[in-house]
C-alpha cells in the first residue's frame, strides 16, 4: 500500500502541468508515492508530453471534458494509498510539502482533511487558503462586502477566516480544490466528491461531509505552494459567476434546509443578478472606452473638417445640412470603426498597418456605398479627407495611451522589461538563449549567481543570493527568473514572499530542462510564459474573423454563380453541400492536412481544402504535410486561403 496518490485533473494547461509534476517527483523522494493525471480531453500535446517525460505517472486519457469531480474520482477509485492529495495542475509544491503534510496527518488521527499555505505567481497569500462554511449569513457578509471591510472581525471575517494567523495551522472548515489531502479512509466513509458539481463548490461540499463524518479539516501552515492562476478564473466573466453561483445552489440545496435554504437561495439569485449585471457593466465599459474615444475624436475631426471645407470651397458656412453631422457621419464613423475592428486595431497587440488598413477598407466600402444614395451624396473629398483623418486618430490614442503605459510612442512594441535571471552560469546563459530565441521583449541587466565561488567581478554578475533584494532596489528590476535546475522550490518561494509587495518585480520559473519560462502576475490573470515555440498568426482573433468572413463571402459568391461555376468542380454535389456546411460554420474552405494536427496546433472548423491543395505535387509524406500544416498556422492571412482555394478549386467538392 502506498502512502501517498498525488491526483491531477489536466484540461489544456501543458506548460503548468510540466512544472507541477517536475516538483511533484521532488516532493516524492521521501515517500512512497503514486501519481495519476486524469487528463480532460485537452489538445495541446498534455497527455503525450506526459508519457515521454514522466514515464512513471498513470495517465488517464478521457475523451471529453469530464469535470473536475468525476475525473478526480476516476483516479481515486484506483489509487491504494493512505493519503489521497487532489492538486492543481497550476501549482509547484515544495520538497518537504508531502513528508510534512504526511506527518502532520498521522499526528492528528482525527484529521481527515488538510490545506496548505499558497501564494500566487507574485507571492502574495491567497486567502482561499483557509475558508468557512459559506452558511447564509458568512455568504451575506461576502457577497455585500462586509467581510472586505472588516476582515479581522470574527462575525464577519468568517468565509476566508482572515482573523486567523495564515503563519499558524489551524482547524478549519473548508479546504482548497487546488491542494485537498484526505485520507483514504475518509473518503472510503463520506463517500467521493459529489458529480453534481461539474466545477466549483465540488470541494466545499466533500469538505463539509469530512466534517459531518466526524473528522476535522486543518489548515497546515508547515509548508507552502504556488497556485499561480488562484482561483483559476477570470472573476469578471459572466460565465464564472453563473458557473459558481450555480454550485452553491447545489450545495445549499443539498445541505440547508426550510429558512436556512430559502435564505440561502435568495443570497445566491442577488448574488447572481448583482455580479452579473457588475461583471457585464465593467467588460462593456473595458471594451468600449476605446471605441467610444475614436468614435468622439474622429466626429470632433468631421465637424471641424466640414466646417473648414464649407467656407472655404463651397463658399457657404452651412453649405452641409444639419443631417450630414446626425445621419451621415455616424454612419461613416460605424464602418470605418467596424472595418477597423476586423482589421484587428482594438486587440492588444495593434499595429500602424492594422490602422491604415481598417479605415482604408472603410473608407472605400463608404465611398462606393455613397453612390446609391443620392439624397445622402456628399463630397468624396470630405471622405478621403475624414479617412485620413480617422487614421490619424486612431493612431494618435493609441501612441498617448502606450506613452502612458511604457514611456515611448511606439505603437507596435511595448516597453522592455529590466529582468534578472537567477541561476548557475550554465542555466542563466541557457535561459538567456531562450529569450533571445522567441524575441522576448526584455532586458536582461545580469545574473545573480547560485555558485558558492562567484567571481563578482565579472560584468554579468549582479550579486549572489542573499543580495536579491539589494539587486531590485538598485536596478530597478521588473521581473526575476529562478532557473529550477539551481534552487529548490521552498528557496523560490522563500524569495518570492520576501520581495514581494506594492513595488515588486514580477516572477517567472524555468523548470529543470523545459523550454518554458513559466509566471503569473496575479490570482485572477491567466498564467503567462515565454516559450521556444513560435506565435502563430493563425491565433490572432482579426485573422479568425476575416478567415470567417472569407469563408462566408466566398459561399454566397460561388451560390450566386453555382449554375457558371459548378461545371469547373469534379464532385458537383459535394460542392453544392459544401457551400451550405461551410454558410452555417460547419466547416471551413481551408483547414489542416491532417486529422490529428489539432493535437500540436490550435483548433480550427475542418477544411474542404488543406494547405496541401496549394502547391502542385500530388503525393506528400506525413511529415511534409504537418510541416505544411505549421507554416500555414504560423504565417496565415486570408491571401493564403484564396491562393489554396483558386490552386484547388476542382476540388472544392471533396
């Protein structure tokens, strides 16, 4: 019988994955441990990155997306051991974390459940860590922020327990899903997680049953882990609140009862509504202040330029109707800001190009429109002019708002970060190499050095150590990277929780021999990295719409020249049902080669053609066609999907 079942549910999160089991085989040194992945049905290479480079983990592969509940149960109901930990694949634990859990457990027959100290990816305490039952009242006092507000009262503290020391164990009710040890005679008592829960509540609820069962649960300060992603979410989704609001209906459904549940219910519906309508409001008000602002400036611009070409070319200060400014330019400011919204200008990365490329589109589309409506007819010069001047906004916001954020008038690159990499001279030049490899936007000042005989000296040499601190303050350092290979986890975390606070650097982690720079800069963010693999175009969201937008305009132009063009098409029948699948999103014109390039490359609709109908040799070998499959990925525009389709068009029937 094993002492330990280390249990990882993995849905798409490869790199995190990696990093966790690399500190899970050091934790299990010490003690007999198992370890099973329960992977979700992910495409991102998790479950074959698994098998080559962690031989020892028993991987379960599911072929859909299971839940978090039932594939932790499917690994459960296998393990043998005496202890049975549920951890998330987005954490590191320390060396000594399960010896000293272990322990800890065995010293306290009466636990049946244990949690442990985490801090995110900057080192700050995640109060999830020790909770509350989530009765009536404790959930009242969270959800109208009572318990924000006085955090160190014991009436109203209660759901995150934040009265309580987070250096001290202490018992308390409700345990983490991200590190849940229990024993397995527990479980084998109050049963295994409830699969009424798909995601959330799921460990609130097998938390309370430890409790009814007679056990206790303990929050163990004795060792400490990352949970870079927190809760595992981004709070402001609608989507989180109705998911997690929804499982603690169940809950109450399942636990309260009479007042208690109607209470309870009631909480939850205001909760609901309340966080709904607030996480709608606060993505509207993200979403729209940008577009709000360049539909102002470049209406400012229209009036003024209107004004300037009245008077002084059509020798009338009202020569322009009063609805030129309250039909007219709106719907000229609609398409320029629409064809800018396809062309990519409002996601994170814009380029000048993207700019010029929306409002050139846009303008054009304005200015042939213009010629059907005669009583809406105004000067081409006014819409050239008012293009021109669109650009000009456009571009002029973004150079202020990214002088605001990084001090330069750039539009295509931000600021580099002033990094320190922490490590051996071997590991820091190697993880240099990484960098300098993806073009990362950094500026690496120096190492700080691990070996015991540093020659300070040396140029690249910033200190040792113990002069982690000293090296920030001095040069202003942004973000420090810990080569794994050199230090232990608890040394990582140790300096992590040291230097964190209000001005500290960002931290990222270069798991022993992985091409991943792995970090996350708060509980609520998605994890990010720097990684060896190349950023594909096929990714960006302005090339997913226009590639949508191909798709359909393409459909409706070949359907309204079927009876013409279907005499050039091998299968006629086939092209007539492709043309309509391709309509309503089933597949796309252009898709991958091979069936299973969706396990190394994003998820895109299943193609009619494939790059491989875009040259002339007939007959390729598997590895020229996935080749084919990561060059169209990488380097995709809508230009290649009508180059494939004009090469392949017989074939637009398969």
């Amino acid at each position: 019988m094993k002492t330990l079942s280390v249990v990882i549910v993995n849905y798409n999160v490869c790199h995190f994955l990696e990093q966790a089991l690399l500190s899970v085989r050091k934790a299990s040194q010490n003690i007999d441990t198992e370890v099973w992945v329960v992977d979700n049905n992910s495409v991102d290479g998790s479950v074959q990155m698994v098998r080559e480079k962690f031989p020892e983990v028993k991987v379960i592969a599911n072929t859909q997306n299971t839940g978090f509940s039932k594939a932790n149960n499917q690994a459960i109901k296998l393990s043998d051991a005496k202890y049975i930990l549920l951890l998330n694949p987005d954490t590191v634990v320390e060396e000594n974390t399960f010896t000293s859990c272990c322990q800890f457990m065995d010293a306290h027959p009466e636990a049946g459940g244990l949690g442990v100290k985490m801090v995110d990816g900057k080192g700050v305490f995640l109060p999830e860590s020790k909770r509350g039952l989530p009765t009536p009242w404790v959930s009242f006092y969270k959800i109208f922020g009572l318990a924000a507000l006085f955090p160190r009262s014991k009436r109203f503290g209660k759901y995150h327990l934040t009265y309580l020391d987070k250096d001290q164990t202490h018992e308390v009710e409700v345990l983490s899903g991200a590190f849940m040890l229990m024993r397995k005679e527990t479980l084998d008592k109050v049963g295994l997680l409830d699969e009424d829960y798909f995601m959330y509540g799921e460990d609130i609820d097998l938390s309370y049953r430890i409790l009814l069962g007679g056990y206790k649960n303990y929050y163990f300060a004795g060792t400490r882990i990352i949970h870079y992603k927190g809760e595992s979410t981004k709070k402001a989704s609608v989507n989180y609140v109705f998911i997690f609001y929804n499982a603690m209906l169940i809950f109450a459904k399942k636990h309260f009862s009479g007042k208690s549940m109607k209470a309870f219910s009631l909480l939850i519906n205001m909760a609901i509504y309340l966080r709904a309508a607030m996480a709608i409001a606060a993505r509207f008000a993200r979403q729209a202040v940008l577009p709000l602002t360049d539909a102002l400036l470049i209406a400012v611009g229209m009036y003024l330029l209107q004004d300037y070409w009245g008077r002084n070319y059509k020798h009338s200060p009202s020569f322009y109707p009063p609805e030129f400014m309250q039909i007219v330019v709106p719907l000229y400011i609609l398409v320029w800001l629409l064809s800018a919204y396809f062309s990519g200008v409002y996601e994170k990365k814009t380029r000048l190009s993207d700019i010029v490329q929306g409002i050139g589109i846009g303008t054009v589309l304005i200015s042939a429109a213009s010629n059907f409506f005669d009583d809406y007819r105004f000067s081409k010069a006014l819409i050239l002019m008012g293009g021109g001047w669109a650009t000009v906004a456009l571009a002029s916001s973004r150079m202020l708002w990214h002088f605001i954020q990084y001090r330069n008038f750039s539009i295509d690159s931000a600021a580099s970060k002033k990094v320190v990499i922490v490590g051996s001279t071997a590991e820091s030049k190697r993880v240099l190499g990484l960098l300098k490899n993806v073009a990362a936007p950094v500026e690496v000042l120096g190492f700080i050095r691990t070996e015991a005989d540093t020659d300070l000296r040396d140029e690249h040499c910033l200190g040792q150590l113990s002069q982690i601190q000293e090296v920030i303050n001095i040069y202003k350092v942004e973000e420090i990277i810990f080569c794994a290979k050199d230090l232990t986890a608890e040394q990582i975390i140790g300096f992590m929780i040291e230097t964190s606070g209000k001005n500290a650097p960002d931290y990222k982690i270069v798991p022993d021999g992985s091409n991943y720079i792995i970090g996350s800069n708060s509980k609520n963010a998605q994890g990010d990295f720097y990684s060896f693999n190349v950023e594909l175009a096929i990714v960006r969201k302005h090339n997913r719409r226009q590639k949508r937008l191909f798709d359909v305009f393409v459909s409706l132009f070949l359907l309204a020249s079927l009876p013409l063009n279907v005499w050039f098409v091998r299968k006629k029948l086939g092209y007539i049902r492709n043309i309509f699948q391709v309509v309503f999103g089933k597949k796309s014109w252009v898709g991958f080669s091979q069936q299973d390039a969706q396990v190394h490359l994003p998820s895109i609709r299943r193609g009619v053609l494939n790059p491989s109908n875009g040259v002339d040799v007939k007959v390729l070998d598997q590895t020229t066609l996935r080749r084919l499959d990561n060059f169209y990925a990488k380097d995709y525009t809508v230009a290649t999907d009508v180059n494939i389709v004009l090469h392949g068009f017989r074939y637009l029937g398969n």
